[in-house]
C-alpha cells in the first residue's frame, strides 16, 4: 500500500473524535493528522492521547482546517491523502475501499457515496439530501460529470490534489475539489459508503442556518468556477 495520510478536521469533537481514531484501520494508515479548529473543548487532547499528529487551526472554517493539514504534510508529503470528518458519521473502517482503487492505480479521486450506501435512518435530513442532489446535478449539467453525493470521506492522489491548488475555506472545499477535479481530468471514482448519525451536537445539517450557510456557499462556488472559466 502507497503512503497514506488522513485528515481529520476537527471542530468541539472531544466525544466523537476518539471514536472516529478507534476505527481507523491501522494496517492501511501511515499518518493521522487531526486538525484541531479553535476547539473549545478538549479536541486536541484526546487526539493526542490517541497517538494522532495534532495541528492547531483557531480560525474556524472546515476548508481552512484542511488546508491546514495539507500545509502540514507538506515537509513529508504522502502517495495519498484520505480526508474524513470527526464526527463518527462516516465508517473508518470502511477507507480502504477508498484507497484500493488510487494504490492500484485505476483512479486518482475517490469519493465515498452516501447515495449509494447505507444510511441510518435520521443520519441525513432531507434537505440535505436534496440539497446535495440539486448541487450534484449543476455540477454535472454545468460541468459533465455526474456526482451522487459530497460526502466527507474522501480519497486522493496528493500529487493530483496539489495540481487543484484548493482555497476555499469554507463549506465549499468539498465542491470545489469535486469540479476541479473534473476540469483537470482526475479519474474519478465513487464507492459506496456507510453513513450514520454524528455523535455530539450538529453544526451544520442540524440548523437551519448552517444548511443555508453551506447551500449557498456551495452554489457561490458552482458560480465562481464557471467565472474563472471564462
Ligand atoms: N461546523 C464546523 N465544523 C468544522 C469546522 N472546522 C472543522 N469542522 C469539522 O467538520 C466536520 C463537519 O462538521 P459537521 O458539524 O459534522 O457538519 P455536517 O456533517 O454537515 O452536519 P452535521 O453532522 O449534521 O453537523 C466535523 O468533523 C467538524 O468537527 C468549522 O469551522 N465549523
Ligand atoms: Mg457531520
């Protein structure tokens, strides 16, 4: 297996957090690098307690957090970057049906699909659903690539993502990475992953004004790659 190194960003996660470490399959993960976001609670110790490499980011913003923890590798740069939220909605026992496809060369970009996996009943609210779908249809009408979700848990080639030169710092990095990875010709791949309710408190899909939030900074982000386009 390639080197491998996950990112996790972290925001008031001290519950979930140790769970989502617990699972990550160790024999497939060479790094774990938690990106602390101006947690509030105890996010960075628990981290370390874990063993995991703890890199601090106070400004909120779940883009700035990843760009945060590429920033990170950038000393040691790994084969392939495995992101995932802290939350324990998403199954880390479940990477290495995400990084199979980069090590054996078949994709550069491998999305986990809620879509097509199992979800638990309560795990994704409907607007969130058919906000992910509306956003997934733009993109494939605007930019011809059919996407079935936006999921957090995501795989990619670090040398093919640093060709992305990724800068959103908000809750339009994952769409962002999703239509650039379109424009500059990844091999794209989805896989079916398991999806259920976060542990500790929503902060986004949970409250009406953090969905609005992310709906319309998605959108903001559909818009300004069909600017740059020209
Ligand atoms: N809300 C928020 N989350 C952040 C931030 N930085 C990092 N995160 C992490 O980003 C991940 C996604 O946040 P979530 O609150 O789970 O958002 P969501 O999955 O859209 O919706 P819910 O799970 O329903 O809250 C979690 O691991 C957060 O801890 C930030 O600035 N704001
Ligand atoms: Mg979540």
């Amino acid at each position: 297996m390639s080197k491998v190194a996950v990112i996790i960003p972290a925001r008031d996660e001290e519950k979930a957090l140790p769970l989502v470490l617990r699972d990550l399959p160790p024999n497939v993960i060479d790094r774990v690098i938690v990106v602390d976001n101006g947690s509030r609670d105890r996010t960075a110790a628990v981290a370390r307690a874990a063993g995991a490499e703890v890199v601090s980011e106070p400004r909120p913003g779940y883009g700035r957090a990843c760009l945060k923890g590429l920033a990170h590798l950038r000393a040691q740069p790994p084969e392939i970057v495995l992101f995932l939220d802290a939350d324990h909605s998403d199954y880390p026992e479940e990477a290495s049906l995400l990084l199979g496809p980069i090590d054996h060369d078949a994709a550069d970009f491998v999305l986990g699909s809620r879509a097509l996996g199992r979800r638990e009943k309560g795990a994704m609210p409907g607007h969130a659903r058919y906000g992910n779908r509306l956003i997934c249809l733009l993109i494939r009408i605007l930019f011809g690539h059919r996407y079935t979700d936006l999921g957090p848990m995501r795989a990619i080639r670090y040398s093919r993502l640093l060709e992305l030169e990724m800068r959103d710092i908000g809750y339009g990095w994952t769409v962002e990475m999703q239509i650039k990875a379109v424009r500059n010709r990844l091999r794209i791949r989805e896989v079916p992953v398991s999806y259920r309710r976060r542990v500790g408190k929503s902060k986004v899909s949970g409250t009406i004004s953090g969905s609005l939030g992310a709906g319309f900074k998605m959108l903001w982000v559909i818009a300004r790659s069909l600017l740059l386009s020209g």
